[in-house]
C-alpha cells in the first residue's frame, strides 16, 4: 500500500527507515465471534495458521496472557491492556494476530488464501470469522487487477465494439478482421509493458479497453477516408496521404496528455502514464499501419460504409448549430461558468478501501473487525534515547509516558509498546526486577517493538474510524502534542492522507503541462496562434465541466479520476 506514497517524500523515507528498523506492518488479523468462550478452538486455529510457511508467528489473547503474566503484570491490567486490541469482552469476540514471513509478504494472495483454507478446516467459513488487514485488502485489489477477474468486462467491451464496428461497415469478414487488430495491439501493448519490466495492477486494467478504444478509432477513420477517396486511381494510397496527419496530429496530443501524468509522484499513476502512452503509439501504429491491409484483402464499398447517414440527418444537426451559432455559444460559456465556479470546491481523497465492492466479503470484514475488535490503522510514534547509556526501566517509564500522553487525544483508541508487557510497579526487590528484565532478555529480547540495540522503541496507536478528524489532522496534532525532536511519527494510513496534497498538486500539474504542450502542437500544426488557441476550446469545455459538476457535489478526485 506504500506504493501510493509520494516516492521520494520526507513522510516516505520517513516511512521506509521505519520498515527498516522494525519491519513491514504486514500483519492479518483474524476475528472469531464468541472465540473468548472457545479458547481451545481460537488456540487450535492459531496453531494450524502457524504451520504456513508464509507465516511467521500467531498471537492470540491466550498468548499474551501467558506472556503478561510471566512478567507479573497485575491480573487487572491484564484483560485491560489486550481489550481493544485481541479481544472485546463485551461482544464476546476473539482475535488471532498473524504475522506474516518475508515469504509471506511476496506472496500474500497465497497466504491470505491459505489462511482461509486453515480456517474451513477448523469450520470457520460464515459469519462467525473475519479477516482483515492489508495483506487481505492488497490481495483482493491484485485479484480485481487480474486479467482473469476482468475478462467478463473485457469481452461485453469487445461485444459492444463488434456490434458498432458492423453498425460502420456492414459486412462481418472486415469486422472481424479489424476487432483482431486491436487485440493483437492489446496483446503487443502488455507484452512491452512485461518486457520493460512493469506489473499490471488494478489500474492498469483499465489500459487494454484504452488500446481497443484507440486503435477502433483510427481504424475506423483509416476506412472512411479511403471510401472517401474511392474514385482516386489509387483509393489506399490517396486516403493514407490525407489521413496520416490528423491521426498522427490526434495520437501525439494524446501521447502527451497520458504521459504528463508521469509528473506525479503516486508510482500506480507514473505507471499508468507511461503504459498508456506506449499502448497510444501502438495503437497508432496498428490502425495507420494494418487497416489497410485488411482493406486490400477486403476493399471498401461506399454504399455500406456510409449508408448510417441515411438514418442520422447529420446535415440538418450542422445547419441548426451554424443557424443558431450565438445561442449556443452564450449557452456553452453560461454552462461552462457555473460549472466551473465548482473547480475552487475540488478536493483529493486516497483510501485503498473505496476501490473494494461496497458489498463485497473484505470491505464487510474489515468494517465488522474494526466495529467488534480493534482499528486496523495505527499511527507509529519511533522514539530515539540515542547513544547515552539510560538504564531499560526508565526508558520504559518514558515510553510510558508518551504512550499516556498519545492516549489523551480522543481519536486514539489504543497503544500498545514493549512497556505494555511489564507491570504497572516493578519489583521493590533490585534482585527480582533483575531477575525479571533478564528474564525478558532471554525470553522475548527479539520483539517488534525495539531496534538497534534497544536505542529505538515504538509506541502503535490504532486511531478510532469514527473518528471525526482525517488522520493527517490527528497526526499533525500527535505531532504537537508530543513535541519532542526524538520522537518521529509516521504509519501508512496518515501517511495516505498526507499524501492527497501531493496528488492534487500533481494532478493540476500534469493537467498544465499537458495543455501548456498541446497548444503549442496546435498553434505549429495549424500555423496560427489564434487557430491554435481556439482549436484548444473543445479541451477545455469538458474539463472545465465534468470536473466543475465533481466540485460542486463534493465528489473527491482519487486516483482514477486523476488519470481521466
């Protein structure tokens, strides 16, 4: 999910020494409705998920009981410290913390799925478990990325295109000659894409219907211009002459657009914009450079190729507009005035979640999970003691207090550090606090909580979903709060939020450039800057529009929007 932060932002490399130092937040987390009553079937899940080789460790509430009360950990503060975090006691609901190996983390389609074949085996298939966390929802988004999941879209997209190709030229051999066309372009596009060593992703999945789009078009320009040249002596060759530039004129425009989303810093959207442009350029190629081809093997009849405008009084459409030219204008400007007036409303949202069915079992699961368990997004606070030789229980006396402190603020649901493993009052006996540190040295010295020779601790905070305040707002006031240069907060969620900013700088940044090349390609093309410019008019119109109405109704710019 990192790969939507900015790449080479402050809150990024803030993020990844965080990965480096305590390692990937790759956890999943399994709810078991009415597990605190079966202990024993909780327990037996957890060792089953365990002997994954994708997984690296379990922990459930019986474990960290175990584990609390080997450090004397006062019975009360016990159910105290793991309420809200593995197990509610109020909804009667259990939790099994799965973390997952390095194994695990490339390839968590894999391990997601068999944790889900461990859970039928112990009959926990319906309502009475969930799955959450973000190799759940990473997974379910490559699944609907998959060219497998998107094939029933893929074929209704060639279906519709069929129809409308026989619609234009009323003959099936040429049809399908040209529908082959542009799947051998998709087919070329994915192959370079592969070769230049990308990945397709959900995104992308939206790049072969732009190929198919692409390359109908020009085929379908490609045959009207050599039926309008069919009484040259040479139809083909008098068509290609008139027709390569206007195609060429369209594709570069196009090529530009698509590659100035390569501006940005969200690496899915530096993807998409040099894939797209690569699937431009091949779709140019293949209807300027194949059409024809095929309209040797099949020459054109002009009777069926325009035969359409028989039904469609297209003549009639022309002369109202040019009768009525001002009405229409003065109505475009007045449309394009309100519209755009919603422009200065426009706002950006990231949140892996809004891009999984509403109804769909993950976005289910993980809305029961954090409404019967605990949250799923934590801010992460490092706290660096340096190189000065503090002694291990006043660093957990400090920890202590930075937790109560993050405590303090509403939107923050629960904590949890290495300090919440020991007791509230450590023995008054400098022997047995002795004999109780070293026995956590021994016992639990690897743990996700400390690194660098303990120089650095983490304190996890999971932030309420119901709460009132975007996460960026909680982690600037965190930020505040703390006010200490030696503590560092970071976290993926907060970091998502942060990063809105940056998509919506890029997005009005890769729209300028775009529009700043395009005129200058218009004014060179039709050598006239006052051509240029109004040739640049039909741009901007449904710009101004489509993204004016977005304002208005408060609909947020997210990365699929963007790329439009």
């Amino acid at each position: 999910i990192e790969t939507w932060l900015p790449k080479d932002s402050d809150v990024r490399i803030v993020y990844d020494r965080f990965k480096a130092e305590f390692g990937a937040e790759e956890v999943v987390l399994v709810a078991v409705q009415g597990g605190l009553d079966q202990p024993s079937l909780v327990e037996a899940t957890a060792s089953r998920i365990e002997s994954l080789p994708t997984v690296r460790q379990c922990w459930t509430p019986q474990r960290l009981k175990s584990i609390l009360h080997e450090f004397k950990v006062e019975p009360a503060e016990v159910d105290k410290r793991l309420n809200g975090l593995l197990m509610n006691s109020e909804k009667n609901v259990a939790g099994v913390l799965v973390l997952l190996s390095d194994t695990g983390i490339k390839n968590r389609a894999g391990t997601v799925q068999g944790i889900r074949e461990k859970l039928e085996y112990n009959q926990l298939t319906g309502s009475e478990v969930q799955l959450a966390g973000a190799p759940v929802v990473i997974a379910e988004l490559d699944r609907l990325g998959s060219q497998k999941n998107n094939k029933k879209f893929f074929i209704i997209t060639l279906l519709i295109s069929l129809g409308l190709l026989y619609y234009s030229f009323r003959e099936w051999k040429k049809t399908l000659a040209t529908l082959g066309l542009t799947i051998w372009a998709i087919n070329l596009t994915t192959a370079m894409i592969y070769l230049g060593g990308g990945e397709m992703n959900f995104i992308l999945g939206a790049l072969s219907v732009m190929v198919m789009v692409f390359t109908l078009a020009i085929s379908i320009h490609v045959h009207h211009y050599v039926a309008s040249c069919i009484d040259e002596p040479d139809p083909l060759a008098a068509a290609l002459k008139i027709a390569w530039k206007p195609c060429v004129l369209a594709t570069l425009t196009t090529t530009i657009g698509l590659f100035s989303l390569t501006v940005s810093e969200i690496g899915p959207v530096i993807q998409f914009g040099y894939a797209a442009s690569v699937g431009t350029f091949v779709s140019l190629i293949t209807g300027l450079g194949l059409t024809p081809a095929v309209l040797t093997i099949w020459p054109v009849d002009p009777k069926t190729v325009h035969s359409g405008g028989k039904r469609w009084d297209f003549q009639s459409c022309a002369n109202w507009l040019i009768d009525h030219s001002g009405r229409v204008s003065i109505a475009t400007i007045i449309l394009v005035m309100i519209t755009g007036v919603g422009l200065f409303n426009l706002r950006t949202k990231i949140d892996p979640l809004d891009f999984l069915p509403s109804q769909g079992r993950v976005i289910q699961d993980v809305r029961a999970v954090q409404n019967d368990l605990t949250e799923l997004d934590s801010i992460e606070a490092i706290v660096d003691f340096g190189d000065k030789d503090i002694p291990f229980i006043k660093k957990v006396e400090h920890i202590r207090k930075l937790e109560a402190l993050i405590q303090q603020h509403p939107a923050v649901r629960h904590t949890m550090s290495l300090a919440s493993f020991f007791p509230k009052q450590f023995p008054e006996s400098p022997f047995e606090t002795a004999r109780l540190l070293s026995h956590a040295q021994s016992a639990h010295g690897d743990n996700d909580f400390t690194s660098d020779g303990e120089r650095l601790w983490r304190i996890s905070a999971r932030i309420s979903s119901d709460a009132d305040l975007p996460q960026d707002q909680v982690y600037d006031e965190l930020t505040a709060m703390i006010d200490d240069p030696n503590v560092i907060l970071t976290g993926v969620a907060p970091l998502l939020r942060r990063a809105q900013n940056q998509i919506f700088t890029g997005f009005w940044e890769s729209f300028s450039m775009a529009f700043v090349i395009i005129t200058v390609v218009m004014i060179v093309s039709l050598r006239s800057i006052k051509a240029g410019l109004v040739a640049m008019v039909p741009n901007l119109t449904p710009i101004c529009i489509v993204f004016g109405i977005l304002g208005w109704y408060q609909i947020p710019i997210d990365i699929g929007i963007m790329m439009t």
